[in-house]
C-alpha cells in the first residue's frame, strides 16, 4: 500500500493531468474577467493585429503561438500540409468539422482529435476566412486567403460523412485539387 507522500511522488497521475489540461485549454478554457488590468495579461509585442489573429487564439492552446504544435500531440500548423493545402477547401472542412484519427503531417504521425473550430458558436464565413488567411500567411507560410465566399462554398457542399473528417477525406480533396 502506498502512503500518501509516495503517491504524489508516482508520475501514474501524470497523463491523466495533461489530458485534462489539454481538453481544457483545447476548449477555449476561462476567459479573464473583462476589467482585468491589461498590465497583468503579460507584454504584448504589437497592439496591432491582423484579422484571424485573435480568432487565433483559440487554436494557439494546442498548435502553439510559433504554429509549431506539441509533437506527439498536436500537429505543426507551420509547413503543414493540410493547413497550406493549394485547395482552400482542405484547412476550411477542418476547422468547420474537425479532424480526428491518424494523420500525418511533415513527416510525423498524429492520433489526436481536433474539435471543430468555434464548437458551440456559430462563425460567420468572414470569421472562419480571417483565422485560416492568418494561419495561412504565418510562420512562413506563403499558402493564399481565404476568402468568406469559399468558406460559405465548402459550407454548402455537402459530406457523404458527418462528424470530423479524416485523413483519407482530406487527401482525396487535396489530391482533386
């Protein structure tokens, strides 16, 4: 039997507490409370932003503020192949559906799940456009906009599958062009 101090000491608790960390910040989490002193939230480096990189925000708790993911958990959005895929088509079903199961991205397998993006707040097209031209053209990407007229297309297209999307869907798109 163990005693208490030898428990806390076991890293057995350890994946259980960062699965739990990662649903929470992957959730969107708490927000400060609106008077909170803009002093306290940290040093900014620009107070300009660009469209999409407060919608961004969302999304930086589990692809990181640089893009780079959490390897082995959450894929790279800088280089990524889905997030920079020349059809527009792939990285807008992603975030209006989610992914999960296997993927593969620069080289590296992932088996997480990825809710869709805004889950339980409608978007509008411009909102959705906004996070994906700005996840689009950062880190290095160079990949073009998008635009609120392809989000409402691929939102009028219908799915032979309903839920998230998976890997072998989007690499059917993205080989159709």
């Amino acid at each position: 039997m163990q005693k208490v101090g030898e428990r806390y000491r076991s890293r057995n608790w350890l994946p259980g507490v960062i699965l739990a960390a990662t649903l929470m910040a992957c959730s969107g989490g708490d927000k400060p409370p609106a008077d909170q002193d803009a002093a306290a939230a940290g040093p900014v480096a620009s107070t300009e932003q660009v469209p999409g990189q407060q919608a961004y925000q969302l999304c930086a708790t589990c692809h990181q503020q640089n893009g780079e993911g959490l390897p082995g958990a959450f894929p790279p959005l800088a280089g990524g192949e889905f997030a920079n895929a020349s059809n527009v088509a792939v990285p807008i079903r992603i975030l209006l559906h989610g992914i999960a199961g296997p993927v593969t991205v620069k080289g590296q397998q992932y088996n997480s799940v990825m809710p869709a993006y805004g889950t339980g707040v409608e978007m509008s097209d411009q909102e959705v456009a906004d996070v994906l031209t700005y996840v689009r053209s950062s880190w290095g990407n160079s990949a073009s906009a998008v635009t609120a007229e392809d989000v409402a297309k691929v939102r009028a297209t219908p799915r032979e599958a309903t839920g998230p999307v998976s890997a072998e869907e989007l690499e059917a798109m993205m080989t159709a062009g």
